[in-house]
C-alpha cells in the first residue's frame, strides 16, 4: 500500500512537473513570469491549510516545487529521491512549546545538491532575529531563523545551513527555500535520518517547530 502511493506521488510529480516546465518556457507565461523572477521557483509553495486532505496536497506541492529545478536542469527524474520534513512543536528538543503552528518541508536530492521547499502557518510570534539575537558565538552563516541541522531526533545538533524565507501577509506564517551542497557527512546524515528541520521565533527562541527530513 505504502509502495503504491509513493509510486503514485512520484509520478504526480513527475507529471506536475513536467506541465509546469512546458507552461513555463511558453512565450505567454514566460511574458507573465518575468515580471516576477522568484514565481517559479516559488510556484505551488504556500502556507498548509488544516486538513489530512489539504496536507497531502501541501507535501505534494512542496515536492514539486523543490524537484522542479532539477528536472528542468535535465535531471533524470529516476536519479531524484525525495524527502519530507514534517515540522511540529512535539518533536522540538528538550520541551515541546505551547503552539498551534504546522509546518511541512519537501525536499529532493540528486547527486550531492539537495533542493529544499517549505511552508508553515500559526507561528506564536515573529520568527527569531539572529542579527539581534544571536547565537553565542555569532555565526554569520544564520541568516535567517528556518534551519537545517544535523542530529538525532533526541538531540539538539549542529546547524547546517539556513533558508530563504518569504513571511506572508500574516506575520505569522509563509514559505522558505534553499539549495544546497552536500557534504559527504551530511549525505550520509541525510540518510541515517539524521538531518532535521527546524524552526525558530522570539517567543521560543530554541525552536517552535521541528522535522526529520525522511524518504518520501
């Protein structure tokens, strides 16, 4: 059963995909998008609505989104593997915040390059400034409060890498993106179960929101 649906979701989104790469080189699209350069790469990524349905539909789109430009980069769409981070306030470490926010990350990864895409809703508060609010030491490298890190599901890790974030009219919810290199330490982590997703705000500074990303 299980096989089945992800074989199902995988050629969803190989078909998705595919409509949205010929929509997109169409001279009528084409003229609509250029007038904004970051649509397509933010195409169908928006903030989950409550629902299994309406979930579903939101992991779908995430992972349409992040593999879209490795299949328009001519990708092989067998070479892809997809992941999915579903990010909760039970999973955060060492105590679970008092939140309604949901979050949901799809990600796919061909060779070393991972491609990520997310969206969440409901947050407490603003997302956590590190310009303002720092780690301690600083690290330049956090430009933003929507992390990769690496770790177990019982631990707090190492961060990794941070993403594009795009907050929605709201405040309290929106979209990110990233597109990283991996290391070989972080393929294998990737793996293992042991890169994770998480999220930060200033009312609960050391996380309010937190997935393992895992095979789609």
């Amino acid at each position: 059963m299980f096989t089945e649906r992800k074989n199902l979701r995988n050629s969803f989104i190989v078909l998705v995909t595919c409509l949205f790469v010929v929509l997109l080189y169409s001279p009528m699209v084409g003229r609509v998008l250029a007038q904004s350069p970051l649509t397509a790469s933010r195409m169908a990524v928006t903030a989950p609505t409550s629902g299994s349905l309406a979930l579903g539909a939101q992991i779908d789109a995430n992972l349409v989104a992040a593999t879209a430009p490795l299949l328009a980069q001519g990708t092989s769409s067998s070479s892809i593997v997809t992941y999915v981070a579903m990010l909760s306030p039970q999973n955060v470490v060492p105590n679970s915040p008092m939140t309604d926010a949901r979050g949901v990350v799809g990600a796919a990864l061909a060779g070393d390059r991972l491609v990520v895409r997310g969206s969440f809703r409901e947050l407490t508060s603003a997302m956590r400034d590190y310009g303002s609010d720092p780690v301690d030491p600083p690290n330049p490298n956090i430009t933003s409060a929507f992390h990769v890190h690496r770790g177990s599901p019982s631990e707090n890790g190492p961060f990794q890498y941070a993403l594009d974030v795009t907050m929605d009219d709201t405040g309290r919810g929106g979209s990110a993106m990233g597109d990283y290199t991996l290391t070989p330490e972080q393929l294998q982590a990737l793996q293992n179960g042991m890169l994770y997703i998480d999220l930060h705000t200033t009312r609960n500074r050391g996380g309010e929101l937190r997935g393992i990303l895992m095979p789609a």
